[in-house]
C-alpha cells in the first residue's frame, strides 16, 4: 500500500507543506551546485542584530520575542516545567489553539519537575527515568499558554524527534552508554499533540533502537527518516507496513551512496563536493534492536555511509534536509539534501552546505525550514566565551545570523507556527521557550 498526501496529512499542514515545498523549487531554480563556495560571503539575512537590553537574545531590527515557557513554573498536572527543553514541534488543534510538544533530555538522577508516579522505564530504586515530553497549548492570537503538562515520562534523554503528518510528535530517545546496559532505551515513542495527559509510552521497536536525535515523513510515502547523533552515525529509513500506524512495524533501511563513496564527513578531504547530488540507495538491516550498540558498525560493514553527528532533520514537499554537527573538513558541520526518488527514480543526496568558519555556523543542531525556504539552524557549542546563533542558510546557500543568545546553554527546537508567523525555540537549560515575531519574508 502506498499512501497519498490527502490520507496522511491535515488540511494546515497541506497548506504548509505546499508554501514550503514551492520555495524549495526555488532552490533547485536558483542552481544549488553553482552557489559561491562557503566562506565567500555571508548573506545579508535580516540585518544587523541589536543587542537585546534583557541579556537574553539579539535579534534584527523589527523583531521581538517573548519567553512564554520557563523552568519551575506549575503545571496543570501538578508539576513543574522540567530542564533540558530540547526538541519540539508545532501543531494547530483548531479552534485557535497551537500545541507545542517539548522534549526534555534527562539522564537518570536529574529532576523530572515532579515525582512521575507512571510512565516508561525505571531507575534502580523504582523511580521512572524522568525524561519524556511536556505539552504547552497556546491561544494561536496571543501565544498566551493556557495550559502546560506532561505528555511522556518514564524515557530518557529525548533528543530531537519530528512532526507527523496525522498531529503526532515522534520524540526520540539518545541513551549514549545506557544503550549498551539496558535493553529498555532508545527507541522512538509518539505523542499526539491533542494529548492531555500521559500517554501510553509504547517503543516503537521496529524503527531501530540506537543513539536517536531526530525523524521527519515523507507525506506521500509514509516513510521516515532518522538521524543519529554518533561520530559515525548512519541515517537511516523506516518503511512502515502501514504508513501512519508505525507501531504495526515495518522495515529499517540504511542509507549507501552509489559510486564507492563511503564516508560523507569530508574530515580527511573533500569526499564529496558542495551541490553534487549523487544517487543513493537503502539496504535493509537486520536484528534492529541491536542489544550490542552495533547497528551502525553493522551497517557500514555492508556498505552505509557514516555522518558526523547526524541531528535535526526536515520534510519539506519532495525533499528534506539534515545536520550533522561536526560534519566538514573544519568539523563545523554539514547540511545535507536528500530528495526520495519518484516515478521510478533513485533517491539522490546533495550536500547542500559546509560550515568553514564559525561565523557561518559553529555545530549545527536542530534544524527547520522557514516558510520562505530559508533553513534556520540551531547551535550548539558550549564555551565561556562564544554564544550560541540562531543561524539562517538562505537559497544560495549562504549563512546569516538570525538570533544570539546570551545564556551560556544551546539553542534547540525550532519550529514554525502552522501560520509561519511566529519562531518556537528552546533555550535548552535552565529551560526557556521563546516566541519569536517579526518581518519574515514571503
């Protein structure tokens, strides 16, 4: 069975969808293997930012932001908002109301914002692991929250996750060591965004267990796609046996590019050259539970290419785009564009952008396309002496800062209101979600 787009996806993020996918044509129009090569210019973005006289966040000229989420603050439920705001997704439930879904990486040991009496997994003395996701609902007019609770607990570190085309937020557990001493981590879980309480944490096991960070569908398909925040990471696919119902299983593929390339990060040379897009295709694996941490080392054993850190990843309408974070001869990383075959024809990978300085971008991290087919990337390096960006690529492939925080902490979670008026993003501890407005261009 393949899947249309009428049956995976609802009407505001067809429109969405749509407007995005148009300004993605203009990027293959705008001749993305011809752009002038990184570090030649930076681009002018939204001009010059002004410093922000409440310490937290530069922005352009004509643009403001509010923080409408912050650590400690009650909830709905009885607790508090948790730490480590990570990942995080926008969903229109009608109405005039925006839910946001948040992800909270937590290890075991940190404070879950309350005592979490239900949820997924448990530590040694019987408590759950405190990770899992929070729900804000938003009034869509005024951003005021009305509501915030928790929506998963019991998970650990959930990373980055993404949008699904039926209202659901796919959050995603990255376990680092824990993966190898517990066969309970890292895998996938689905919150509906509708959701007003705990859901029913239920694994989706089919979809691999590794070091997760992000996943993005392919409306048409219903297959997903998932990165892995690893030094040698694959990025891998998942074919559900019914698209839109994951936990019904299906299969895991890995990415191999053709031609005998067979690493993608360019840290011992230019392996692969900025807007050549080479065919590429998937070879199924095997044992995807992988209860020894070797799905990737098995992967690259029959020949899928390794990325630096894969991390947030993107759907527009017939392509999507991903970071790796330490990607690049200058290990500042990458942007890749994978665009699924249609009709018959392979899938095809580009790589889209290389940072070479640290004012393009320095670590690129959680990623979303802007309605105006810019990409706005999140940093996240940590040093005494550097801040964090809101970083834009614009279509020809040239960065520009958008935003710069002041605290000490990533960005992360960057997601557009369904309307593409308002930016969401975390600062990721001591946890602030922000609200950005302002003149974005058409």
């Amino acid at each position: 069975m393949v899947a249309t787009a009428d049956t995976l996806m609802v009407p505001t993020r067809r429109r969405f969808l749509a407007a995005t996918g148009s300004a993605f044509a203009a990027l293959v129009a705008s001749g993305c293997s011809t752009r002038m090569p990184a570090g030649a210019t930076l681009a002018q973005g939204y001009g010059a930012l002004v410093p922000d006289p409440a310490g937290l966040l530069d922005l352009p000229q004509g643009f403001s932001y509010r923080v409408i989420s912050s650590l400690g603050e009650a909830m709905a439920d009885g607790g508090t908002v948790p730490d480590a705001a990570d990942g995080m997704g926008c969903f229109d439930l009608g109405g005039g109301k925006l839910a946001l879904v948040r992800n909270h990486e937590l290890r075991p040991g940190q404070d879950a914002g309350t005592v979490l009496t239900s949820g997924y997994g448990t530590m040694p003395d019987g408590s759950f692991m405190p990770g899992g996701t929070t729900t804000l609902v938003l009034d869509a007019a005024t951003l005021k929250v009305e509501r915030q609770h928790r929506s998963l607990a019991g998970t650990v570190r959930n990373c980055a996750g993404g949008i699904t085309p039926w209202g659901s937020w796919l959050t995603c557990e990255e376990p680092s060591s824990l993966l190898t001493r517990s066969t309970h981590h890292g895998y996938v879980f689905e919150v509906p965004a509708t959701a007003t309480g705990l859901v029913d944490p239920v694994p989706l096991k089919a979809m691999g267990r590794f070091n997760h960070e992000a996943a993005c569908i392919d409306p048409v398909t219903g297959v997903v796609y998932q990165t892995e925040d690893r030094d040698d990471g694959l990025l891998y696919r998942f074919i559900p046996a019914t698209p839109g119902k994951l936990a019904k299983g299906g299969r895991l593929q890995a990415l191999v590019i053709e031609g005998g390339v067979r690493d993608s990060r360019n840290w011992n040379g230019l392996d692969l050259a900025r807007g050549a897009r080479l065919p590429v295709r998937w070879i199924d694996l095997d044992d995807v539970e992988a209860p020894n941490d070797d799905l990737r080392q098995r992967g690259m054993a029959a020949g899928a290419v390794p990325f630096a850190r894969g991390e947030g990843i993107w759907m527009g309408e017939g392509e999507l785009y991903f970071c790796c974070t330490s990607g690049g001869a200058a290990k500042l990383g990458q942007i890749f564009r994978l665009v699924p075959g249609r009709g018959g024809k392979a899938d095809t990978l580009e790589l889209f952008f290389e940072s070479e300085s640290k004012e393009q971008f320095n670590y690129g991290d959680n990623l979303v396309v802007a309605p105006n087919g810019h990409l706005v990337v999140c940093e996240d390096q940590y040093s005494d002496t550097v801040d964090n960006y809101l970083r834009g690529i614009d279509t020809a492939g040239r960065a520009y800062p958008l935003a710069r925080l002041k605290l000490q902490t990533e960005l992360a979670g960057a997601c557009f209101s369904p309307d593409g008026r308002t930016l969401f993003v975390n600062a990721y501890s001591p946890t602030r979600t922000i609200a950005i407005t302002g003149p974005w261009r058409a």
